[in-house]
C-alpha cells in the first residue's frame, strides 16, 4: 500500500483480469523460488516508525501535508490521518557500524524533523494511540489527502456495506461506530524488516509469529483511546477492528478478517502469498502494464505488482514482502506488533531483542513452533495487548508463565545469543538488552507509566479527564525527547 494509486472507480472485468494476473504473479513467483533467483548474499535490516503531530496543548493537528513540505526528505511519507507521518529509515545490515550509529541516524533524522514541524506550529510524538484524540478527531476530514487512502477507504466500506462498529472492554469500555477507516490512524506502530533468502523465510516467519506476544507485552505503549483506559496496547483490537471488511453475517461465518493472525505455522513464504490470493478477494484492483511471465522469460525481474498490491491491504501482524531493488529480488519479514515509541532508546532495545530472539530460535534444534500448537501464539498475541506486562503466556515447556519471568529466565539469554552470532558483541548487546530486562525487573513499560501518570493528575491532583490527559501527554513528549528508556519515567 505504499504506492500512489490513482482516484478511479473499479469495474467486474477489473477484478477478474486483476485475480488473473494475480495468480500468474503466484506461478511466477513459483518459478523464482525453484530457480533461486533471490539476493541472500548481504540480508539487512529495516525500520519504519510512524509518529503523530500535535500542536502546542499535545492536541493532534491536522498538518501532514504541511509538515512533509516542512521536512522536504523523501525518507518521510504521509499516513493514514492527517496528524500522523512515516519515517522510512535506511537499510543497513544489523552489524554495520554497530547499533549506537543505527541509533545515531534515527535520533538526528527525528530530530531534524521536529526543528521543521515546529516551524508550523507541530511536534512528533512517537506513542502507539494518542492519549488526546477524541472520537471527533477521526471523521473523514481527518482522512489524508493522498488518494490512495481514500480509494483504500471507499473499497473497504463497499465490502462491508455498513459502518463499522468499534467496541473494546478492557479497563473501561468503548462502543462507537465510524463511517470512514480514519480511526486506523489512532494505530501508530513501529515496524521491524529483515532480510532474509528464501529457504530460511519459513523459520525466522515462524519464530516471529510465536514471540509476537512477548513483544507486546514488553513494549505496550497505547493504553488510552477517545479519552478512555482500554487495553495496555489497545492498538491490537483497534487496528482489527477499523479495517474489517466483513459484516457481522460473515464473521460468525468464519469469514477470515484482512488484519490477520493466519492459522498455521509454514513451509514456504509462498504459503503466506497464496493464501492471500486464495481467502481475500482484492481492494484495490488495479492491473500493472507489466507481464510478470514474459518478463521472467526475457531475463528480467518480474515487480509482480498485483501480488505485492494485494499482499499490502491483508494485514497480517508479521508480514511476507516481496521487494526489486536495484534490479534484484529479496524477501524481507515486515514485523508489524509493536507500537511506536517511547523512545529511541526503546525502539532500539526493542530491534536488538527482536533480531536476536528470532536467531536464536532459528537456530535451535527443536525449533518453538513444533513444540508449540499456532493457536497458542494467537492468544499470546491478545492476552498481551491487554495485559501489557502483566501478562500470562504460554511457553512450551514453562506452560503459562508471567512475561517478565518468561523473558528473565528463557527468552533475554537467548536473544544475548542470537545477537552474538549475528555479530554484535557484549558492549553493544548489554545496554540494549539492558533496557528490556529492566523493564522486566520493573514492571514498567509507556502503557504502565502513561495509566500511571493519568490516575495521579485525574484522580489524585483531581485534574478533568480531558486536561489530565493532555498534561500527561505533554510529560510523556518531555520525557521522549530526553531519550531515557520509558522504565525510568517518574511519576510526579
């Protein structure tokens, strides 16, 4: 979906020419697979984080377009809403220049992108849902002006046929309707790639699936949403929720929804974009001038542009890419759990526990997800978005197990090994994985710091709910701004 689309209105003989070359897009990736005609040589590593913008009073301003202008760096992107931005940072392999450069980069390019968006009266905030977004926030006017958005938004509710219904019970309820998608803009993520060669997708796909529910629980940060406490990472249930193209008739039916789990471990990433093909009829139809076949057999490499367009309106929290760069093919895993923020420092621990999580479980003998039922890891996933770090989960051979104890005892040392092999060594690996076992040993991550720091100015300083999140919010981009991993917030 990161491609501009033109404003247009779809016929019956595009979506039947469009799951045509779908499908030849599927034989020819077939093709490739068998042939191995992927780059496996230099794998790198990928980051995307997306932010949102507020004014001065930490209320979200509608000034995207303005702020792109601002930046004028074709690394940043428009989102969804009008108060969100996309930063794309450049690949680099995991080992290069060692993390404090990676961390280097990220922290001047935000910070260069503060300087700018406050010449427009903006700030950057990297938070999974913005604490003062109202529910009037999200109607269509706050829909971006990219096109591609707004023909994403009219094929999603000719799908459904009526509004969508967003309800989530956690420590308060929420029940609301939306007439747009706008809502998905409340869900800010940051979003981890890695490289990997074809016959090694299947394990690290794997292995990311069944630690996705540790992620969330270690690095929740989205506790409120319209002025509610719902889940520790209410993003979870709001992002299934505002993209859902079924009616209520079709999910009792079991109807498979676009934001999607999946429903088994695999062999092959061709499983992932097969499946897609199979189970999800398109949104956005649109036929590229390129024939993937023809290509393949003059010598070329094929974009496969249906199947990457198709593959970027189902989403899955780990996702299959398929990307040509430079004339050649790779593969990449889109890591797609984790909400922006708090910090760089965080965001960084975050990627270190990740990358080295996912190796060393690549590498064990008897790898997680045979020991491990798919379904198990599912409910990971949703015990975790609401429990944050106080979660419960399972774990073969530990059964259900807090997070912190399954990550102190289990999962930290293995991560400390992975990033070993992939070449980091003790004096980068420590203070990243430092972060991660401390907010562990804390308890203490930005959704417990923001619920905390909400009920002293609401219920102790007797602040309304309203200014009390707003303060909160500015404390929180204070604090952002110093860099100290969100464990060590005070709450005063």
């Amino acid at each position: 979906m990161g491609r501009d689309v033109p404003a247009l209105t779809f016929t019956r003989d595009d979506r039947r020419r469009f799951r045509d070359r779908t499908h030849t897009c599927l034989d020819v990736l077939a093709r490739m697979l068998r042939e191995a005609r992927f780059d496996v040589e230099r794998p790198q590593v990928g980051l995307e984080i997306e932010l949102n913008l507020v004014d001065d009073a930490a209320r979200p301003a509608m000034r995207s377009t303005e702020v792109l202008e601002a930046i004028a760096d074709p690394a940043w992107d428009s989102e969804l809403g009008r108060f969100n931005l996309e930063i794309n940072i450049a690949p680099r392999r995991l080992a290069a220049g060692g993390p404090d450069a990676w961390e280097g980069e990220i922290r001047a390019a935000l910070d260069h992108a503060e300087e700018r968006a406050s010449q427009v009266g903006t700030h950057l905030v990297m938070i999974g849902t913005l604490p003062t977004l109202d529910r009037a926030d999200v109607d269509h006017s706050a829909l971006s002006e990219n096109p591609r958005y707004h023909l994403l938004n009219e094929q999603i509710f000719a799908a459904r046929g009526e509004d969508l219904l967003i309800e989530i019970d956690g420590v308060e309820r929420l029940r609301t309707y939306a007439d747009t998608i706008t809502p998905e803009a409340a869900c800010t993520s940051t979003q981890f790639h890695l490289q990997v060669a074809p016959e090694e997708f299947a394990d690290h796909w794997n292995a990311a699936q069944a630690v996705a529910g540790v992620q969330i629980a270690l690095a929740a940060n989205s506790p409120f949403l319209f002025g509610r406490e719902l889940w520790s990472e209410t993003r979870i249930p709001l992002f299934e929720q505002a993209t859902d193209t079924r009616p209520d008739e079709l999910r009792i039916q079991g109807v498979r929804p676009r934001v999607w789990f999946g429903e088994r471990w695999i062999t092959s990433v061709f499983d992932l974009f097969e499946e897609n093909t199979r189970y999800f009829p398109a949104l956005l139809p649109l036929v590229d001038d390129e024939d993937p076949e023809a290509a393949l057999d003059r010598g070329d490499i094929p974009h496969l542009a249906e199947l990457t367009l198709h593959n970027g309106t189902v989403y899955r929290w780990n996702r299959p890419v398929y990307a040509v760069v430079d004339g050649v093919p790779h593969l990449r895993v889109e890591n797609r759990v984790l909400p922006a923020g708090p910090t760089v420092a965080d965001v960084m621990s975050n990627g270190a526990f990740y990358y080295g999580l996912l190796r060393a479980l690549v590498d064990e003998d008897r790898p997680v997800w045979t020991r491990m039922s798919f379904s198990a890891a599912e409910d990971n996933l949703h015990t975790a978005a609401r429990r944050g770090i106080d979660a419960e989960l399972f774990w073969p051979g530990m059964g259900q197990v807090p997070a912190s104890e399954l990550v102190l005892r289990r999962l930290l040392p293995l991560a400390h090994r992975g990033l070993e092999r992939l070449g980091l060594d003790a004096q980068w690996r420590e203070p990243l994985l430092g972060i991660i076992e401390q907010r562990c040993v804390t308890g203490r991550n930005g959704a417990v710091w923001q619920s905390e720091m909400f009920h002293r100015l609401h219920d102790v300083t007797h602040l309304p709910r309203a200014e009390a999140l707003r303060r909160m919010t500015g404390q929180y981009i204070d604090y952002m701004h110093l860099n100290a991993p969100a464990h060590t917030w005070p709450v005063d």
